[in-house]
C-alpha cells in the first residue's frame, strides 16, 4: 500500500510518502516548499491571495511528484485555523490532493 501525507503549515508544505509490507515501512519520497501561506493571517485574519496560489502551486508540485497512492491525508495547521477565508484554500487543496485537509489543532 502507498500512501502520502501532506502538513500544510503557515510557511511550508511538506509531503511524505512511503508504502507499507510485510510489516515494514519504506519511505519513497519527502521534500518541501516554502510558500507562506500565513502571509499577513496575523495582522489581517485572512489569507492573502497571492498567498493561496503560492500553497496550492506547491501543493500541485508535490502532488504530481508522488506515484499512485492507494491513501492520501492532509492537515493544515496555524495559519489555517485562524484565517476567516479558510475555504478560499481548502476547497480548491481538496481538489488537487483528492482529500479535504483536515484542520487541526496545536496539541495534535
């Protein structure tokens, strides 16, 4: 089974994607960017647009560099709890990762 997992932070998407079998994990890919998706979230409590077009490119990136995954999860943090315009990148990310990222909070 291959699976990905994708932290969207307020500065950096990440991704990791491995497989499991035979009760062994191997990891098949991790890399990065750095987007800034939290650009002026605190000043502002909303997500810049330019912001938005850089997380989703990054996640388009990192999307189209993993193989076929059988499980794909997300979870968006900071950034993404305190903007008011969640859904302005939430909606489209569950578009291009084929999962809704799950908001979540700080302790998890």
């Amino acid at each position: 089974m291959r699976a990905a997992v994708f932290d969207i932070g307020t500065n950096t998407v990440r991704v990791l994607e491995g497989s499991s079998g035979s009760g062994a994990v191997v990891e098949h890919f991790r890399d990065q960017r750095v987007v800034r998706l939290g650009q002026g979230v605190s000043g502002t409590g909303r997500f810049h647009p330019d912001a938005i077009q850089r997380a989703l490119q990054g996640l388009r990136e990192l999307r189209s560099q993993c193989g076929t995954l059988d499980v794909v999860d997300a979870v968006a943090t900071s950034a993404t709890r305190d903007a008011v315009n969640r859904e302005a990148f939430l909606s489209p990310a569950e578009s291009i990762l084929g999962v809704r990222p799950r908001v979540i909070e700080g302790e998890e």
